[in-house]
C-alpha cells in the first residue's frame, strides 16, 4: 500500500482506493492518466477506502459552513482559551486535549456542505443517463424524480 499524495488527486476525489492505489469518489475512479471510470464499490466504507484528509495540500477549499471547518473552529477556540488559562495548569491542559480531539474529528468530518454533495450526486447521476443515451425527456424525468424543479 503506497501513501496517497493528494496534490496528484481530481479534486473531485473524496477517498484513496488503498488495495488499487488509485484516487476515487463513491461513483467511481480515476486511473493514472486521469481518466474516470463509473464503477460500484463493493465494500465501501471499508478500511480499504481512506478518506480525503482535511489539511492535505491540494485539496479543494472547503465551505465554511461544512462539518470540518465548523468543528475545526471550534476547536481553534477552545485552543485559545486554553491559551488564555495558562495560569491554570490543569484547565489549560484538559482544553488542549478537548481542542486535539475536535481537531481529530474534524478531519473525520465531512468537508463539503450538504448542498454541494446533493449537486455532485445529481451531475453524477446527469452524467450516467448522458452516457447511457438516455432522451432529454427522460433527462428531465431524473431530475424531478431527485425533487429538483426546472425553471424557465
């Protein structure tokens, strides 16, 4: 198993297949020359799939309003009034490890808002039925069957 070096990453790729060693999302893969692939996971969710890091150089600039960033504020917060209490050992130290916690956390989290993740499952869904040759009627049927509206 290689260790992922996430600036070579689509910035669409939310996970590192360990066992292929290549970059992927939940829809499919990217090879090495960067061509993607629509394919099912099988045993997603496993500890074969390792999860985009938060602080990875290259990665896409996350929301401020996603998971991550909230948790991680929060755990800048608690950093700092740490800080604040240095004059208390104890306090100071126990809001240290509650800050390295929520860090840890935030890395777990998810880096994109729930809006971003509904529009890349509908470009991915778009993308299937273009390929499939699906008619712009049935195009449409898809995206009012997701509940999205269609506006003139």
């Amino acid at each position: 198993m290689s260790i992922p070096d996430w600036t070579e990453a689509n910035d669409k790729a939310t996970h590192y297949d360990c066992n292929a060693d290549v970059f992927c999302n939940y829809d499919g893969w990217w090879s090495c020359k960067g061509k993607y692939y629509l394919i099912t996971h099988f045993d997603w969710g496993s500890s074969r799939y390792t999860p985009r890091p938060v602080s990875a150089e290259g990665n896409p600039p996350m929301d401020d309003n996603c998971p991550a960033a909230r948790i991680g504020e929060i755990g800048n917060q608690v950093h700092n009034l740490g800080c604040d209490y240095q004059n208390d050992e104890d306090l100071s130290d126990e809001l240290g490890q509650v800050a390295v916690t929520l860090w840890d956390l935030a890395k777990k989290s998810a880096t994109r808002t729930q809006a971003q993740t509904e529009r890349e499952e509908l470009e991915n869904l778009l993308t299937r039925a273009i390929a499939s040759g699906l008619t712009v009627k049935s195009l449409v049927s898809c995206i009012i069957a997701r509940g999205y509206r269609i506006e003139r």
